[in-house]
C-alpha cells in the first residue's frame, strides 16, 4: 500500500523566531530532524485556534510528545498587530491557557511575518507535519479531525528515520 | 522508535458468525490477512455502543474504508438475549443507524456468544485492531480517544504486509 | 410583554397507553391539570431520539421534575412494528438507557398509532409541552435547542394554574 | 408554585465603565427597567469565557434578544491588566469573536475593576440576571447550563413589569 501521506516539499524552510516561549532553548527544523514535527501556526485572537486548533495541539502533546512527536506552536500575527505582537500579550495568553508545549512568535515583517510567508500558509489555524527526514508531509489550513490528524502522525511516527533500501542507506539533508 | 502497538496475540482467533448483514459474502479473518481490521464490538442496546462506539467506526469506515482498513461491526449479545438476538431487530438497527460496513452477528453459545468469548471481550463497546498479519495489536474496552484510535490505524496502515529483513522473508500464517 | 408561546390547542387529547413503564400508577394529562408536561415522543430506534432527545427529557426531569414538570416518554412505533411493539425490548431499552420518567406506549392502530394519530405528530422525536391549564403550548419535531426548551419550561412554571383577573377567576377545564 | 429564582438584592448597584462598544450610546441597569437583563462578566483572556461564556451569551442574544432581554457582556479585568486594558485589545477581540450585543469595559480601580467589586463577582465567566423591576435574580459564576439559563430567562421574561396585587400597583424604583 502507498503511503497516503505525499511529500509535498522536500525541504521544510527553518522557522524564523522573535522570541520563544515554554521552552529553554530555542528550537530549530534542523535540530528536530529525527523526530516528527508538528507545527500548529495560530492567533492569539483567532477563534477557531482557540477553539479547535491549540486544544487539538494540546492533546497531541499530551499523547504523542513522549513518542518522538515535537509540538510547536507558531504564532503568526497578520491581523491586528499592534495588540497581537505584544510579548507581554503573548506570554499572558500562553500562561492562561497553560499551554505546555514550545510557542515561537513568528519574526514581524510587515503585514505578514516571515516563516508565515516562507511556508506559504493560507491563514489560522493551520496544521504541518514535518516527517523525521524534514520533509513537508501534511499542510492543512482550518479545522482538521482529530482521527485524520492521529492517522498522520501515526503513520509519521512508524516510518523510519533513513531511507535504506538493498542499494544503501541514503542520507537525507 | 520502537512501535508503539505491541503484538498483544500472534494470531487472533476467527470470527464465529451466526448471520452477516451489509456484506453479499461472509468475512473471515484469514480472508482479510494484507488489510488492517477494526473490529467493533456492540449491543444495539447499549448506550456507549451508540453514543460513541459506532460513530467512530462509521467515521473510521469512512476516512480509512479505501486506504487498506476493513471495519467490522460484531453484535456480541451477552444481555436481554430474547431481545437482540432477533435477527430483524438487528437488521432494523443496521438500517436505521445506517451502518455501511458489514456487521457480524455473532454466533450465540449460552450467555457469553462465541467470538466475544473466544476474543475475551470485557464488554461493549470494545475495539480491536489486527494488523495485515493478523496479529491483534490492540485490544480496549470503552471509549476510545479519535486521535489515538486514529494514530494506531495509521500506524498499522503504514506497516509492511511482511516481514522482509537481510536475511528474506519470512512469510506470517 | 406577550407570551411568545401562543395556546396552539386550548385541549390536548388524552394518551391512549398500551402499556406504562417506570410509573406505579397510569398517568393522564387531565390528572396532571395543574402541573407542565414535557411529552417525548420517540422510538427506541430513532438515533436522533437516542442523541438527542432522550437525553435532553432526562436533564429536563433531573432539572425541574421537583419544580412543577412532568416528563412523560412516549413511544410512537410507526416503523419496524414487529421488532419495536415487544413490551419486552422497550422494558430493555428503558432499563439500558436508565430512564428515570415515566414512559407510555403509544396503543397500536394500523401503521400509525393511537395517540401519535391524534396529537398529530410529524415523527420522532417530537417535544410537547402541555401547560397547567392543559393547554398545548409548543409542539415541536426534530432536535430542539436546550436554551429554547428551557426558556419554555421555565416561561410555563411561572404561569399562574388559574386565570384570575380583576372579574374573578376563570375554571379552565 | 413558587417562584424558583429568589431575589437576591433589591437593587443592583450600576454599571461603572470606562468605556462601550457595540452599542451607539451607553447602556445603564436604570434605563434599562422593564427588560430582563443578562450580564456576562468576562475577561478576554479566560478560556472558559472564550470556551463557553461567551458562546452562550450569544446565544442568548440571538434567541430572545427581540423579545425582552438586553445581553450586556462586562469586561472584568482582574488579571494581566497591562495587557487586557488595552482598549485596542478589546475592541479587536470583540470584531474578532463576533460579539453583537454591547459590551462594556469595567471602571479599573486597582486590582479589581469598579463594577466587578461593586457586584461582589467571584471571578469569570460570571452570569447575572435583572429582572424587570431591577432586582438580581440569578449571580452564578462558572459554567452555567443551557437549559438552566433558559428556564431562569424564560421564567424572569413572563413576569410581570410592575407588582400589582388586590392592594394596587406597587411602584418599583
């Protein structure tokens, strides 16, 4: 059976960070490479994220975070930024959703930030996975089902980390 | 990444049908051995069953049906057998729920029937998932989250129908 | 302000019961004058009837069944006859579903029964609310919203059981 | 039957705000004598306001606000003044949200804003009800039923205006 997942980029452009939240480090795609990234692009004033978006990122978190599977949530403000790009607003809404899993607040540049515009996103909420090889696996924008969602990264996770095959294994960079 | 579904029994007993509805032939475990199979375990009359458990097989049936899943429905009476165990109400049941995978009567043998016992069923609903080789990798009675319902079909779909290493081979009976 | 639930019937017929569940005594509505009735008409395999409106009766009795309103289920077969008229499977169904209202079953009367006849109901499920005075006041079919049913019952509970004005007071009968 | 929603104050002392939106001029409880009135206390950053409050608020305002309720929703900042005082912040989370009932900015005063002490509100989201005469006839904080909030409404709706007995008409003010 062929995967139901296509590559739909070979090579996922690195995020691009004002500042992190909820985590000690900064993160990078390169970095995470190995592991499944699922990258939850959202407003802090966007219903639908609130709503359906960071809650279905929470419990991603929380079922799949210890499995090999890395949350990020990306804040992409193009709406209302003089409100929205307010670190201070930022970090309030973090902590009183007790979100637990990384926030990056995507770099400003003009009316759209930067990795939102490098990734092409169509608006909020959108949902990318990123397989272990940092290729784009799945790029949805707007509400996804959560068994549809499950399936992907299920899938992500079982493939393996290096493309062997009886001629060698090729590395992937 | 060691897989995150363990093999629970290397081969699962087969399905013991006293009457199909919703298939023009009878299924057989062995005879679906390549595709991943859900099975569901229900009463008519149980609330979970209806609330919960055949929404997500229908859901399930629905997302996964063309992609290598078979969803089967397993009517396991072990309560109000003057009642469920008619075949017309059962058939009433499949059309008013408008159930699109095919459904197992299963075959009646004193107060627990035969599959649900050999399958060793707690109860309704219950959710049991068969790998392409036919071993049971997941087997959980009640609710099941759609995320994590999800993520094990994806899983499952994802994985070779054989078991091929350096070494061959090695064909799964 | 005017009532916005008009008198749609000043009379409503009585039930015409084959057989009562969860009650010691029948039931009627001329001895339930002076009380609100919340009638739910439903057929145990009617799925918007198992989602929806069974489970909104039983918030209904569980919220105001000590404040004045009484829940009554009645079971309107006009499908699958020979399956849903056992006695026995609604005594099963009422038992599994744990129904705590009393419920009726409608007197069977060709294709469609008695008291679903009179009441001309559209189908299942249907709310009615009869009023202290034994008035029709909302008769509805399909899923109705918890906000509107409750702002019904609570406009009902509020009404006076006579009408008394500065003539005297009426009988309603 | 006696009335299930007690008076809980005579008089309910006014709303202090600093500023309205949604509405062309500003709203008062006195000028508001003769309508029910439904006050949401909320704060732009409360997930259970986002989550449920406001939802229901408008809801409320979408069913009965033609028939006699005035939905006024109060924004109660107690927490991350910095960020939520922001009149810009506020005015972009109401077009945002889609909220089309007036909303009103509490008078801050330190830590708890003027109105929210003055109603003695435990936190947010926080539902009070006015009735006719402008009493405070329900003040509950947390998630509030549907159908308990339409019984309250449709109850406090249906009474009357002025309290008028044998005795003659008692004017309220």
């Amino acid at each position: 059976m062929t995967s139901p997942l296509p590559v739909l980029l070979p090579h996922v452009p690195e995020l691009q960070v004002e500042r992190w939240f909820k985590t000690d480090a900064p993160l990078s795609l390169d970095l995470l490479r190995g592991k499944v990234v699922a990258l939850h692009a959202f407003q802090m004033l966007c219903p639908a994220c609130v709503a359906h978006g960071l809650p279905q990122a929470q419990r991603m978190h929380a079922l799949f975070g210890g499995r090999g599977l890395q949350v990020i949530g990306l804040h992409t403000v193009f709406e209302h930024h003089e409100v929205m790009e307010e670190a201070q607003a930022l970090q309030a809404f973090v902590h009183e959703y007790g979100i637990s899993f990384p926030v990056a607040a995507d770099k400003p540049q003009g009316r759209i930030p930067t990795t939102m515009r490098a990734l092409e996103l169509q608006g909020t909420p959108s949902l990318l996975l990123v397989d272990k090889q940092g290729r784009l696996r799945m790029h949805q924008f707007g509400r996804v089902d959560d068994m549809v969602a499950g399936a992907a990264i299920g899938e992500l996770l079982q493939e393996p980390e290096d493309d062997c095959s009886a001629d060698g294994c090729r590395v992937n960079r």
